[in-house]
C-alpha cells in the first residue's frame, strides 16, 4: 500500500507540474528531485543540514515517504499513519493541480450555459 502511495504521489507531481508549467515543470519537477535527495538523509544525515532545509523538507512528499519505507523496513511502523497520511495529502495536492480547473468547471456552471 505505501510503494503504490508514493508511486501515485510522484507520478501526480510530475504530471501537475507538467500541467501547469509547461516544459518548464519538467525541470522544476528535476530541481524538486536534486533538493529532496539532499535532503531526506541521502548525502548527508537531516541533523548536518541548516534549519532552512530541514524546513523545506518538512514540505516535501520525499521526506514522508523516505519516513515511511524506513518504519516498514525497520518494523517500528509508530509513525507509518502519519507518513501515509502525508502521502494522501500531497495526492489531493497534486491530484488538485492536474484537474482542478476541470472539476471547477464541471461543479460551477458558467454564465453561457444557463441559457
């Protein structure tokens, strides 16, 4: 359940930022990966990083889902509903900026077509 979580949370991001940058979320989507990697203890352990990334990383889905995979692997899991109830979050994020233009449009009827 938490791969496809995180498998769906990264496959949304990617598309909404696409979505809504163009070929430039492509980019931001890569400059998104670089920054998560650093700062989900890849390089370097989360207590060496500044107060500034460690900050950031609180808003970042790899950070629940590096937490996550860490708690099933390492069988402690007190945390893993909170990490998957982060993952869920960012789904409804990414899920909003890939079709909330078009559920806005579906729920609220324009001028022209109550005639």
């Amino acid at each position: 359940v938490l791969s496809l979580l995180i498998a769906a949370t990264f496959t949304l991001a990617c598309l909404a930022l696409d979505r809504l940058f163009g070929t430039l979320g492509v980019l931001v989507g890569f400059a998104l990966v670089f920054v998560q990697l650093i700062m989900i203890a890849g390089p370097f352990q989360s207590q060496l990083l500044s107060i500034t990334y460690r900050f950031v990383a609180f808003f970042l889905p790899g950070t629940y889902a590096v937490n996550g995979l860490e708690q099933v692997i390492n069988g402690t899991g007190q945390h893993l509903v909170g990490s998957l109830f982060a993952l869920i979050i960012f789904c409804g994020i990414f899920f909003m900026g890939l079709f909330g233009q078009e559920v806005k449009n579906h729920l609220l009827p324009t001028a022209n077509s109550q005639a």
